[in-house]
C-alpha cells in the first residue's frame, strides 16, 4: 500500500493499493483515477505518487526474491 493524503484533508492519510491505480495526472490539482471509476484528488505530485508506486514495487519484488533465495537454501539442504 502506498501513503497518500486527499485534498482538502492534507493531515489526515490514507492508504492505497497500487494495484488500482489507473492513471494519474495533474489538472491543475493531482487526480488519480483508479480501475473501479473512482477518481481521488490528492496533495501529492503525480510524480511523487508514481515515485511512490515504484518503491511500493520494488519493496515487493525484493521481499518476493528474498523468499525465492530462502527456499533454494531449504531445498538444497
């Protein structure tokens, strides 16, 4: 999930499944459109909400490929 705060609500976050998100872009305000039709307006840049998404995915991937290397060591034992 990744931490994001709505317009208007600058101090209260929420989290968001990556997963959903369809596009983002700016006009003026940031708006994510998600898979379902829903659309956020949110405080944070598109580019920050895309920096966001990346590390949400590389911290993803990584946890999956420290997996992957525990069961090689079980397997090999």
């Amino acid at each position: 999930m990744i931490t994001l705060h709505r317009m208007g609500h600058e101090h209260e976050r929420f989290e968001l499944n990556p997963d959903l998100i369809a596009t983002v872009e700016a006009c003026p305000d940031t708006t994510v459109h998600l898979a379902t039709g829903a659309r956020l307006l949110v405080v944070e840049t598109p580019q920050e909400v895309t920096d966001a998404v990346r590390a949400w995915r590389v911290d993803v991937l990584s946890d999956a490929l420290s997996q992957l290397r525990g069961l090689g060591a079980v397997a090999s034992s």
